[in-house]
C-alpha cells in the first residue's frame, strides 16, 4: 500500500492558482478578482472581524489548509465561495466580448469571395 508523501513547500507554493477564479465584490463599487490563495487569505484578513462567523472561518481554515497542501486548492476555492455567497458579495464573472466574436451585420460569413 502506496501512502501519500506530504508536500514540500516549494511544490505546494508553486502551485497555488485556482482553476477559475472568483469574483467578490469589495466595497460598493471594486470588484476583486481572486486567482489564487494568497489573493483568498488577503480577501478573508481585510474582511471586517465584526462580519466573521462559523461560514467565514470555515473558509479561513479551508484556504490556510490549502496553501500548506493539506486541502485540495479547488476545496479552499468552494468554501471561499460558499463564503462569498452566504455573505452576499459573490459576483458572476464577467462576460468579455471581443470584436472577433460577434456576427457580421450582413451578408453569409463576412467574407468576401
């Protein structure tokens, strides 16, 4: 029986991107983007301590865990989101259209022959 080796360090710091990010609203109008767990812990520490309860620190401890590579980072992340959700401040991601991806006005293709 195979058992799992812990992480060094320097494989779990290297690796500590989401694989989607999440958008939380900070303040009334910034949105903040949060990529990874050090952007998640940054988030959690600026969030007032008088707003903190058993979801925030549930959160806390799943992204704490995550960067010493004791939780998956995509566990850390849906508790981060759970968070966010309960809280009120979870936002969609935006939608970004580029020129590339929009119909031609006319015609059959926009190419012409």
């Amino acid at each position: 029986m195979l058992k799992n080796k812990p992480k060094k360090r320097e494989e779990v710091m290297d690796n500590q991107a989401f694989a989607r990010s999440l958008f939380i609203k900070d303040g009334r109008l910034i949105i903040r983007e949060i990529t990874c767990i050090d952007d998640a812990l940054a988030f959690l520490g600026d969030w007032p301590e008088n707003r903190r309860g058993p979801i925030y620190h549930a959160a806390s401890r799943a992204c704490h865990a995550a960067r010493c590579g004791h939780v998956q980072l995509e566990g850390a992340r849906a508790a981060l989101q759970t968070f966010a959700r309960s809280a009120g401040v979870l936002e969609q991601a935006p939608v970004s259209i580029e020129p590339w991806m929009l119909a031609p006005k006319s015609g059959r293709g926009g190419i012409k022959a």
